[in-house]
C-alpha cells in the first residue's frame, strides 16, 4: 500500500486557521452591525448591544484561543515525553547490545574520521572512556599490521554502501582483538556517516585455530598410512620377486603377475601420498608412470612394442582407482604376454581413458595376434579374466571385446560415489 505523502507544514495551516479567523471575525462584526441598525432605532440601546456584542466575541475568541493553545501545548508535552522515552530506549538497546556499534564521519579522502557516537560496550572492551574515543578515529584503534585494510575496505564501502570485512583492533593495554565488523552508511543529523557493528570473534579464531591444527594433524596421519601401505606392498612385491628366483618358469608368471597387482595397488598409495589431494589421483599421470613399470617388469623393449596413449587430466577417487588399475594391469599384462609372439616386432598396445559427462570410457587395444577364437575370452578360466569381470561388475560397468584385428577391450562405468572420508 501506498504511504501517504501528505506531511503537516505548521507555516500553512497557522496561515489557514488565521485566514478563516480573520473571514468568519469580519463577517460576524459586519452581520451583526447590520441586524442591529435595522433593529434598533434607540442609539442607547444600540450602543450597549454593541458593547455587549463586542465583549462576548471578545470572550468567545479568548476561549477558543485558550483551547487551542492548551491542545496545541499539551501535544507538545507528549511528544517530548514520548521523544525522551523513545531516546531512553533507543540508548538502553545502543549500550547494552552485545556487540561494539560506532557512528563515524568519512572524510573527504576516504578515510573514516572521528568518531560520533560509540556505545559502552567499545569503551569496556577496549579500555577507553568514552570521551578518549570522540576524540579518536577507528585508524586510531586498528593494529598497525593491518593499517593497510583500512582503505581497502573503505573503498569497498564507498562503493557498494556496505561491507563486512575482518580485522584486528588494539586495547589501551595493547591488547590485540579479532573482530568482524558490519558497516554501513546512515544518515546522522542530515550527514552521510558510517555505522559499524563490531562482533569480537576471539573464540570464533580459536576455534578456527583448534579445527585447523586438527585437520592439519589428521592430513600428515592420512599421508604417513598413504606412505606406509605402499611401502608395505612395495616390500610384498620385492618379496615375490626374490621368490621367483626359486621357483619354475610356470610358478615364476604366477608370481609376476602377483607382483604386478600389487604395484598396482601400491602406486596408487604412492600417487595419493604425493598428491596436494589426499583422496583424488589424477589417472592420466598414473596410468603412464604404472604402465610403464610394467614395461620394465616384463623387460618389454619399447623398440618392440611401441605405447599410445590418450588420456584425459581425470581426477579419481581411491575406491574407483583401485579396481580400475587392477584392470589395466590385467589386460596391458595380457597383451605384454600373449598379444606377440617372441622376435615379433612393430607391436602397438593404445590406451584410451576419457569422460563424456559422468560416463568414463576405458579402451585398452593392441595389433597383435587377437583371439582366435571369439567365445575364448569368456570360457577360458584364467584368474586375469576371471578378475577383470569381477571388477567391472564392482564398477557397475559394461565391457566390450573385439577379436579382429588383434584385441580391443572397451569398459564403461561411472566413478563409484562414497560418502567423503576427509
């Protein structure tokens, strides 16, 4: 609903009443002279009606004046008594408020000048009467590390007409308070000045402070598990390597294929120790660094079969990473051993790992001698195979085989969604 414009102009309305004053008080003299000429032929009689007349408008004007004066007077009284009461409230809210309000002037340069107004609560949490403060500028109280803010800020809230910023201010004692302050502009008395609400957040920073020192513990915790789990695998994989010193050449793949798997794992750790993220890797540069590894595991010259890649900058977490390089181990694994024959030179093995939306697509192809037989990959019972398509089915993915041409195997999956652990 629209307020009214309409405002009381005391100039006007003393002028209108006057007007209507003079008007009825002319009317009233000439009406009445008038009835009595034409009634009265006695000028005796004539001159005591007119004294009468005359006295009674007299007393009826000095009445109606009185009440007028009187109501005018008693409205007066009340709103200075309503005026006063409504002050007292206003300066009982300004000083007992929790948080430290000041009303400062800005100067021409920008920057904030003497104080107005301060309640009692600055004046108790900095040690200053309230006169030392009037006398002051919020310059005054700031710590001289953070001197540079003031402008900063106050050029912010020339700009927007409001802002809340943080900074640090100075007792009598010198004793230093974090404070986050709300200020605004208002008018004050017909000036463009500034309001600022400031909150002391000394447990606030504490707390902060407590939460952060924790976090920063729990981070180096998480990273010595990181560090210690791939060493301890590291040392299971060295293991299995000195083990197959010992054994034939059918127990020795056994062992070689183990200790891949655990590289694998291992590297993943590895990855997540070194990583600013401790529960994301990126894959494009865990990929190539695992893959090559297992180059050199199977003692595979790069001259003989040539790596390609296509990689996408994908960042993973550790419950996708793990299944999805045990994958990759399984079948780069493969192609290394079964794909060409020995002396067969010209090999080429393609990776390909990209993200169209929330789907990822993992291709792992190579030119060697394919599969001679279509159904062979799903009847022969190899713990390779047997493993891949258990951890597709725990990525809730699908996977394509292609015989022709040599081998190509397409996996499509989403990254597994587990609430954070950190």
């Amino acid at each position: 609903m629209k307020k009214s414009q309409n405002r009381i102009n005391p100039r006007f309305n003393a002028f209108k009443i006057a007007f209507i004053y003079f008007v009825i008080s002319i009317a009233w003299i000439i009406a009445s002279d008038q009835i009595l000429v034409m009634t009265t032929a006695n000028s005796q009689l004539f001159t005591t009606l007119a004294i009468f007349k005359g006295s009674f408008f007299v007393i009826l004007t000095a009445i109606l004046i009185y009440l007028l004066v009187y109501r005018n007077l008693v409205s007066i009284k009340r709103s200075e008594k309503d005026l006063k009461e409504s002050e007292r409230k206003f300066r009982e809210i300004f000083n007992k408020a929790n948080d430290m309000i000041s009303v400062n002037v800005m100067n021409e340069d920008g920057i904030p000048g003497k104080f107005l107004e301060v309640n009692e609560v600055v004046s108790k949490r900095l040690g200053y009467t309230n006169e030392e403060l009037l006398s002051m500028t919020p310059t005054d109280l700031v710590s001289p590390e953070k001197s540079d803010l003031i402008q900063v800020n106050a050029e912010k809230l020339f700009k927007k007409g409001q802002n809340t910023f943080e900074i640090v201010l100075v007792t009598k004692d010198g004793k230093e308070i974090p404070v986050e302050v709300n200020n605004h502009f208002i008018d004050y008395n017909g000036k463009r000045v500034s309001l600022a609400v400031s909150r002391d957040i000394t447990d606030r920073k504490k707390s902060e402070e407590q939460l952060k020192s924790s976090l920063e513990e729990k981070i180096v915790l998480l990273r010595e598990i990181h560090h210690r789990v791939n060493n301890n695998l590291q040392i299971i994989s060295s293991l299995f390597n000195l083990q197959s010193n010992y054994v034939d050449e059918n127990s020795k793949d056994i062992l070689m294929a183990s200790q891949s798997r655990v590289k694998s794992m291992a590297m993943i750790h590895e990855k997540l120790y070194q990583s600013p993220d401790l529960t994301r890797i990126n894959m494009k540069d865990y990929i190539e660094s695992f893959v090559s590894g297992l180059f050199s595991l199977y003692m595979v010259e790069t001259t003989a079969i040539h790596l390609q890649t296509d990689l996408e900058d994908i960042e993973m977490g550790i419950d996708t990473a793990i299944p999805v390089g045990l994958i990759i181990n399984e079948l780069v694994t493969n192609s290394l051993k079964h794909a060409f024959p020995a002396g067969n030179e010209g090999g080429i093995i393609e990776i390909s790992f990209r993200k169209e939306g929330e789907l990822l697509t993992l291709k792992i192809a190579d030119n060697g001698i394919g599969l001679p037989e279509r159904r062979k990959i799903e009847t022969k019972k190899s713990l390779g195979l047997q493993l891949v398509s258990n951890l597709v089915n725990q990525l809730d993915g699908t996977m394509m085989v292609s015989g022709e041409n040599g081998t190509e195997v397409k996996l499509q999956f989403e990254e597994l969604k587990y609430k954070k652990r950190l």
